[in-house]
C-alpha cells in the first residue's frame, strides 16, 4: 500500500517526466521549424513510411511522421561534424 507521501513522490516524479517530454518534443519542432525556414529539409511518405531527407541526404524513415522527424534529429545531432542549428 503506497501512503500519502509516496503518493506525492509519484506524482511529482510524473510531473516532472512531463516536463521534460515537452521539453524534449519543443526542442524537435523548433528545430523542424528552423530548417523549414531554411529550406534544409524534405520529407515524403512512401510504402515503407516516412522518409527525411536534411542537407540532400536520407535521415530517416519511419511509419509515423512524428517517430520519422524524431529520428531525423538525433540522426542529425550524431553527424560529425554537423552544422548547429
């Protein structure tokens, strides 16, 4: 049996995962915004889902848009030597 204490240890600890979530998915549209503005990315869905293409180059494929733009940015934030955006 979880007491009040416990109680408020969880919620606060799923409080806070929230807020790091929308913090994390903030921070991948604000990305998809800026090289929107600049024109950098493409994407297109396909039998195989979607596909992101940033700088020319494949990044990503995946079934939903959001996974596939996800993806895309840690594909991105891996390159060497990559561009900051």
């Amino acid at each position: 049996m979880v007491n009040m204490d416990g109680q408020k240890d969880i919620q606060r600890v799923r409080l806070e995962a929230a807020a790091v979530a929308n913090a994390e998915d903030a921070a991948v549209w604000r990305w998809f915004s800026d090289l929107c503005e600049e024109r950098r990315i493409r994407w297109c869905h396909s039998g195989t889902g979607w596909l992101i293409t940033v700088d020319h180059r494949h990044i990503a494929t995946a079934e939903s848009f959001d996974n596939a733009i996800c993806d895309a940015k840690v594909g991105v934030d891996m390159k060497p030597g990559k561009e900051t955006v």
